[in-house]
C-alpha cells in the first residue's frame, strides 16, 4: 500500500480517450469565473462538449440532462454554492457523476466548511493539488491560496483515506500526479513547470476529470487517463513554445492532435 504506484500505460489511457472522442460526453462546468472559456475550450478540443449552467433554477435541471457535472469551488459565492448543491442533487438523482475541485480548501473557512458538507454527497471524483487533498482530508497543509506547499507523493496517503472515506477516486496533481480509489493507485507523468504559469490548467483538468468519469469501464483508469493525456499534451506544448504567451494554442492543437503515440512517448520532437 505505502510503494510508488506504477505509471499508468499510454494504451490504456489511449483506450479512454478513443472511448470520449466517440460519446462526446456533455460536461456541466459548475466552474471558476476565471477560467470558463479556456475550459470550454479545452473540453471542445478533446472531443466533449461543455455547458456553463449557473443560475440554481436551470442548474437543477441541467443537472440531469449533462452527463457529468463539474463544481469547482475557485470563486465560491453563495448564489454559486445554492447552484452547486441543486446541480449535485439533481445529477445524483438521474445517477450522472459529479467531480469536486476543492480549490484553495483549508486556506478559507467558508469553502473548506462547504467542500467537507458536498463531499458526503458522494463524488465520483475529487481533483485537488497535495495541499488542497490533504486539507480536505482533515490534515495540516501548507497551500497558499490556489498555489500547493505540498508534494504530491506526500497526499498520497491522504488521498487514499479521502477516496475511502468518499467513495471517489481522488486525483492529486503536481509534477507527478496519483490517482486513488483507494486501494489501488496510479502514477502519471508529464506536465511541465510552464503549465503553472498559465490560468486555468488546473481548473480545465477537473473538467476534463468529470468528462472522462462519464465515460464506462474501470473509473480509475478513465481518471488517471484524463490527467495523462492532460500532461502529455501540456509537456509537447512546453517543449516548442517560448513562453505562458504562445502556450494556450498550441496546448488545445496537441489535444486535439493528441492520440496513442503520443500518449506511448512516441514521436516528441
């Protein structure tokens, strides 16, 4: 239980990605003000299709007519947090999977109280840097705002409590990224120190989380899946850019490009 998991391989995260390419899952992003066209953006690229339904009346409905729903908590307000529970209830009740983006728990009373009372709402999925898992998790952390103080391997342990504890599988993302539901676990690899420069990358792979927990099969795959092919296509964008300026199209091309060679290692330039 306590070893370094094994990195998930490209052809089973291929797998998932053919699989959301072909179901086009319809993603309800419940999302951060900051970030909601470059989410769309990064789920149209992929092949998913994203909806911003904020107003708690509508969110109810469209709850159960999306596929998976997004709540991510960046910029909580109370008429946000009404839309959210409605949206969560509403999904639940059609058996649509809900991922939760804690972003910036244990830092803030209000979201942290909030993300401890959604979460017995039972997730499918929660996706969170180390510092917002092991808050969550009831541990200490040393995050600042949206920015981890802590490694991911460290959350590992209380990711693995958190997916117990939920029923989710639990996604700690950093340089290296685990994947839990607890029992087993899977290690993704990736990514680039330039993907943090950008808004948004974090936010659009919880997005991307809930699309790929849409799909069927095994749910840990599809998870650990969503972030590989996240970091695959942010590593060759970082690989040929100059800089954050230059990084976002080139980042939805290589989604949009992206396919099993890619997500094997093969043909990086």
């Amino acid at each position: 239980m306590n070893t370094r998991p094994t990195h998930i391989p490209g052809a089973l995260a291929a797998t998932s990605l053919k699989q959301l390419r072909f179901t086009a899952p319809l993603v309800h992003c419940l999302t951060n003000d900051v970030v909601q066209s470059f989410t769309a953006n990064v789920l149209l690229a992929l092949g998913a299709s994203p909806a911003m339904v904020v107003d708690p009346a509508e969110a109810a409905q469209f709850g159960a007519i999306a596929d998976a729903l997004l709540v991510n908590v960046g910029t909580l307000t109370h008429p946000h947090a009404d839309a959210m529970l409605a949206a969560i209830h509403a999904a639940s009740q059609a058996g649509k999977p809900w991922v939760l983006d804690p972003v910036a728990v244990g830092g803030l009373s209000w979201r942290t109280e909030f993300c401890h009372e959604i979460i017995t709402l039972k997730p499918a999925a929660i996706r969170g840097n180390a510092s917002e898992i092991r808050a969550l998790s009831g541990l200490s952390a040393s995050g600042r705002g949206v920015d981890s103080g802590d490694d991911p391997l460290s959350a590992l342990p209380a990711a693995r409590q958190l997916a117990r504890g939920t029923g989710a599988v639990v996604a700690v993302t950093g340089e290296t990224d685990y994947v839990t539901d607890g029992m087993r676990s899977w290690a993704v690899a990736g990514g680039h120190p330039m993907m943090t420069r950008v808004v948004g990358t974090g936010c659009a792979l919880s997005a991307v989380v809930a699309a790929f927990a849409a799909l069927p099969g095994d749910r840990l795959d599809n998870v650990a899946a969503a972030c590989r092919v996240m970091s695959c296509a942010g590593e060759r964008a970082c690989a040929v850019v100059k800089g954050p300026g230059s990084f976002t199209p080139e980042f939805l091309d290589n989604l949009y490009l992206i396919g099993e060679e890619w997500l094997n290692g093969e043909g990086m330039q």
